[in-house]
C-alpha cells in the first residue's frame, strides 16, 4: 500500500522547508560580490581562468591579511603610551593575526599599483609573508612577476580591490573577504567547466551534507578537501547554531598541490585552523592522517576514478568489505572514510549514481557487505545538472558505526532511510541547478526526524520522496540502493471529476490544439508560397 501523502516531519525544522524560496542573492551574499567578478573578469583579458585564479585569490588574501595586520597595528599604535609595540611580531601571533612585513602592507603594493615593477612587488610581498609566517610555507602564489600578466591590468587588479573589505560598518571584513573568495571561488570553478570540480563543491551540496550531519562537537576529516569548503561551511554551520568553533578539529588533505594552496589560504583568511598534512599528498598512497578516528567524515572525492593505483593496494587493510575493482576507486574512497570512522561516527559524502547499483567487478559484493554490516544509513539522490565539473547524476552516502541509537538516537538499526530529491532545485542558468535553502532543510529536516534527534518532530514515509526500508527489503532489491526503488511514485491527489467529464474537457481541448495546429500549417505554408519555396 502506497503511503499516505503528508510532511515528512513537523516541528521548527520542517517550517523551514516551506519557506519561501530565496532570490540568486540570499541572505549571505553582500550584493557587489557579481558586479565585482564582472569587473576583475573583464581584467583577465585572454589569460587561462585556472591561471588567473591564482592572481584574484592570491591578492584577496594578501589584501585580507594586510588589513587585519593593520587594524590591529593602529590599535597598538594608539596604545604605545602603555608600552605597546607596534612592531611586536608576538602581538599579532598571540590574536592569531599574521604578521605582515612593510614591503608586503598593502598600502606599499596600493602605491606601486601603476609600476611596471607591480608584479615583483607582489612577488616579493608573498615570500616575505611566507618567511614571517611558517604556517603559510609554500601556501602563497607567486606568478606576478611572469612576462605574460600584463602589469597594467594587474595594477588596475589592485586598484578594483583597493577599498574591499573597508569602511563597512555592518560586516567586518574578515567576513567581507571571505564572501569575495568564496564566491570568486565558484566563478572560477564555473569557468574552468571540468577541471573545476578538482577544487570545488556547489555551496548548496555542501550545505546539505553539513546540515545533515550536523558537526557540533569532535574531529572533521576531509580526505579529499579541495579548497576547503567543507570546513569552512562546518564552521557557520556551529556560528548559526550558536555553539562554540573551538569546539571541533579539522583535519583534510588533498593532493593537488595548487588546490591545496587554494585551502591552505581559504581557512587562512578565515581564522581557521586546519591539520592538512606535512605536505600535499594522495589519501590512497601516503594517509596523512594515518591514526585518525574522525567523529564526521565529509567529502566530495574525484567521480569514478580510474588510474588510482589499486594494484599497490590489493591487501590493503582498508578493504575489510571488499578489494575495490581496478578501474573505479568509488569503493576505495568508501572503505577509506570508513577506515577512519570513529565507533560512533557518521560519514557522509557524494559519489557518482553507479555506486548504488552498479554489479561491476565485484561493487556490487562489496554494497552487499556494507548493507550486511548494517553501516548504510541514508541514501539521498541528487537532482542533476548540480556540478561544474560534470554532469554524471550524483547521489549521497551517510555511512554510521553504530545505529543502535542512545541518548542523541533512536535505535534504527536493520534500517537504511532512503530520500529521492531528484525534483527539487532551481535552474540558476541554462546549465546548471542548485538547491535552495528551502530544499536543504527538507532533506535535512526528514533526515533529523527519521534519526530521532531531539526537536526534529516526527517521522513518516512520504510517497515519492521519503522511505525507511528494512536490511530485508533492500536485499529483494539485490542491495541496490537507488532511492527510487523504495520510495515509489508520488501520490496524485483526486480531484473527484466523473471519468466521463474529464474526457469531454480532454477532447474539447485535444480539439482546440488539433485546429491551432492546422491554422499555423496555413499560415506557414503561405509564407514560404510568399518567398517563392511553394
């Protein structure tokens, strides 16, 4: 019997759900950040956007560390008369502020901006931050200096980001900054189409899987981190909830090395401090974090990996549930994040749509074992056309230790909850969708409620959307996970028309067409009769 067709859940967090849909510039946007990118865009002239990232990026930190160097450098300026040093390096480092040497304030690079010596300067200013600052060790770009960035765009580069970050009043330009880059980000990754994806996940992916998991308190591990967007929307994910960021522990690692640059100076520019290894490196071959067990695990790893050197891993101590084939690391990432999980930990990540049912090379043993394992807690399908990087159908992974409940849970153990959103989101453009604010509490909302967090309001199956099904419906199904096997169709609301009634409406308006059909064929044929094609 079909379920019956009413919320997933009630109270606080499903109102959310219903709210109205937020317009393209929501409530965390600051209004210029377009108009801004149009402005250092038109700047790039025919340069790569790979290449130019690294020029936009790299002076929005340089411009954000130099400001917050020089707030606090006035402070002690003004307070010189009680023994402050202005020039005291340990000032700065004892507020977690970076200390920022003459050559590299941006006042000095402001005054050199019309130099054909612009890009030494920059150059410069970079090594001498990372000199001073030992975390930023090899973080920091230096291509300003390169013979084909014209120097004249690059000082009017300057000159458009002169003011950013001052004089608000209403936002401290820490998070000004930090807005920008983020947003710069997702232009970028836009820009640079597939290659894109190696750095970035959509915000509203991101935001999902964060309020899904719902990160309050231990260690967050990012194995495939990117630029580092996990982390950062982990933290205003705890400032929005009202808890404490000091509260968790970021560890990530990535193994490109000018995306993890790229991470390296996001969580810089927002004050946040990551463990992102001795250097960057691939997760599958030399673990960074070796002896981590993370209480959250979220990522985004690269879709159905081919060469990622399974053959030097055949007995690795990861496949507990199954060698991963050759020719797809999908597996290796899940046994990998489940390798680092710790007893009470929850996973939760994106991977191509063939992970729930693919039977290839053993995959389909290896989802046999996990469901047998009773470690799949929630399966979500993702609408399409979410990505920049590619547009192979998406879904997400929730993976959990222990299900048996406690004082957080219920129990739901022998239970996988399975969403199907492929109907939700909006089309931002011709090609891409996101999901709005309004779509991420749903999925979120009815995630919360089936687990039985506290203040989540109650769980029920919604036809079409929503389903827990049991360890035993899923193995009649050959553990496939695909959301849409359980969930159902939708339940279509009667409008109690007679049969007999609606068909007349029906052939009256099939009438309508069939006549407006014939009059544009007339209407048609004589204008080509009038262009001579009779």
């Amino acid at each position: 019997m079909a379920a019956k067709k009413r919320p997933a859940t009630s109270g606080p967090a499903a109102k959310a759900a219903k709210a109205k849909v937020p317009k393209k510039n929501g409530p965390g946007d600051l209004g210029f950040e377009a108009t801004l990118w149009a402005a250092a865009d038109k700047l790039r002239n025919n340069m790569d956007a790979g290449e130019y990232k690294h020029v936009c990026l790299g002076l929005i930190f340089l411009k954000y560390i130099s400001d917050s160097f020089l707030e606090k450098h006035a402070q002690l300026e003004a307070d010189k008369k009680h023994g402050a040093d202005p020039e005291d390096k340990d000032e700065y480092r004892a507020e977690g502020i970076f200390w920022v040497p003459k050559l590299a304030r941006w006042p000095t690079i402001l005054a050199k901006a019309k130099s054909p010596e612009i890009g030494k300067v920059i150059d410069d200013a970079m090594i001498a931050v990372e000199k001073d600052n030992p975390s930023l060790k090899g973080a920091l770009p230096k291509v300003y200096a390169r013979p084909d960035l014209d120097k004249q765009r690059l000082g009017e580069l300057v000159d458009l980001f002169a003011n950013l970050g001052l004089g608000d009043k209403q936002n401290k330009a820490k998070d000004i900054l930090g807005r920008v880059y983020e947003y710069f980000l997702g232009e970028f990754a836009s820009a640079e189409g597939k290659k894109g994806g190696q750095f970035y996940t959509p915000g509203a992916v991101v935001r999902l899987l964060v309020e899904m998991l719902a990160p309050y308190k231990g260690r967050v591990l990012d194995p495939c981190c990117g630029s580092g967007g996990m982390f950062v929307q982990s933290e205003k994910f705890i400032e929005a909830h009202g808890g404490r960021l000091g509260d968790i522990s970021i560890y990530g690692q990535e193994s490109n090395p000018t995306t993890w640059r790229l991470c390296k100076m996001n969580l810089a520019l927002r004050g946040i401090e990551a463990h992102l290894g001795a250097e960057p490196a691939d997760s599958f071959h030399s673990d960074q974090h070796r002896d981590l067990k993370a209480d959250f695990i979220l990522a985004n790893p690269p879709f159905n990996s081919k060469d990622w050197g399974q053959e030097r891993l055949v007995d690795d101590v990861r496949w507990k549930y199954g060698t991963p084939p050759a020719g797809n690391a999908n597996f290796g990432w899940v046994q990998h994040f489940l390798h680092h999980l710790a007893p009470q930990g929850i996973a939760g990540f994106v991977l191509a749509n063939g992970s729930m049912s693919s039977q290839q090379s053993g995959e389909g043993e290896i989802r046999k074992a996990l469901v047998e394992g009773d470690l799949v807690d929630c399966m979500v399908a993702l609408p399409g056309q979410l990505f920049y990087s590619t547009q192979i159908p998406a879904c997400l992974w929730f993976l959990a230790r222990d299900k048996k409940g406690g004082a957080r849970f219920r129990d739901r153990r022998g239970h996988t909850l399975f969403i199907d959103a492929r109907k939700l989101g909006r089309m931002v453009d011709r090609v891409h969708r996101e999901l709005t604010e309004a779509d991420v509490a749903r999925v979120a909302s009815t995630y919360h409620a089936w687990r039985g967090d506290r203040g989540a309001g109650k769980y029920e199956d919604v036809a079409g959307f929503c389903k827990s099904a049991s360890a035993e419906e899923i193995g009649t199904h050959g553990f496939v996970l695909t959301p849409g096997r359980y969930v159902g169709a939708e339940d279509v609301e009667d409008d109690d028309e007679p049969f007999e009634e609606r068909m007349k409406h029906l052939v009256a308006n099939l009438r309508e067409q069939f006549a407006e059909g014939a009059r544009l064929e007339k209407a048609i044929r004589e204008n080509l009769r009038g262009l001579g094609y009779g």
